[in-house]
C-alpha cells in the first residue's frame, strides 16, 4: 500500500502504515497484521506495551520475530516494536487500562 496525500492529511505514517502490512505465521501459515497481533493475541500481555519484538500469531499463538516480515534489520525492528508498543500503551491510558493481564 503506497501512503498516499489524503492518508498523510489525516496523520497516516509510514509506520503506521508498515503495521498494517501483512505477515505469515511461520507455524500455522496464518495472514495477520502487526496491529492486529497487538490488538488481539498480545491483549494486556505486560511486554506488549514495554519493548516487545515479537508477533504472536491470532491463531496457534507462536511468538516470531518482527525482523524478516516486516524490517530488515535489527534498529529497523526495534523503532517499529517501540512504535507499536506506544499505540498500544496510548490506548490503554486513554481507556483506563493497565498494560497488563
């Protein structure tokens, strides 16, 4: 998906954008995004709002690397983890949730 003017109006980021791309289960072969792993396999999970590099599949809930799917090194993975793991910590302030299960 190309970031496009409109996207970048309304406060769209190539980050963010980058999250929704689509990954593969190296286990089960399941499709999913990184913003989904967040939103529903790592639900309160405490490393998902401090520092986690990881995606958990929706699934068979195997934990695998961001690096290969979606960066292409090490730095790259980290920026996106603690990238994700704002949105998510950001949510859960504004909800009223602990980071936690």
């Amino acid at each position: 998906m190309v970031l496009t003017p409109e996207m970048e109006r309304v406060g769209v980021t190539p980050a963010l954008l980058k999250t929704t791309k689509k990954i593969t289960c190296p286990r089960c072969g399941l499709e999913f995004s990184l913003f989904q792993s967040r939103a529903i396999a790592c639900k309160g999970c405490r490393q998902a709002s401090f520092g986690c590099q990881l995606a958990r599949c929706l699934r068979c809930d195997t934990e695998f690397p961001l690096q290969g799917p979606l960066t292409k090194d090490k730095e790259k993975q980290k920026l996106l983890a603690d990238y994700m793991n704002n949105i998510v910590g950001n949510y859960n302030k504004t909800v009223g949730k602990k980071g936690t299960r």
